[in-house]
C-alpha cells in the first residue's frame, strides 16, 4: 500500500514506488532566482491619499433607533 500525505506538510522532492521505496528526483527541489540589488538606486514616489471622516462605530447605537 502506497504512504498517504498528511495535508499540512509539504511534499517531498520524489515519490514512492508500488514497493513504498521513495526515488528522490534532484530537479522537484524549488529553485529560487533572487536579483542582486546592491547598486540599485530607489527612487521617492510620491502618493496622493484621500483623507476619509470616520465616525466611531458602537453597539449601543444599532439598538437607539428602536
């Protein structure tokens, strides 16, 4: 009988044969390609932002209407 995954952990890099032997396969590891941002120069962005009036929201003033 093949080995069941548990759903909350992560799959291993391979799989297993009918005789329930895992075969690790090199290319199923995640690869991850980060760009060197040494000398990258950021620039100031400025963003406009919309000023909202909020009012306090309570319980006690759902059942006022009543």
């Amino acid at each position: 009988m093949l080995k069941m995954f548990v759903a909350h952990l992560p799959q291993r890099p391979g799989y297993y044969t009918r005789e329930e032997e895992f075969v690790f396969v090199k290319e199923m590891i995640p690869e991850f390609v980060v760009p060197d941002l040494t000398d990258f120069k950021v620039c100031d962005v400025g963003y406009l932002t919309i000023q909202h009036k909020t009012t306090i929201f309570l319980f006690s003033n759902n059942f006022s209407v009543c």
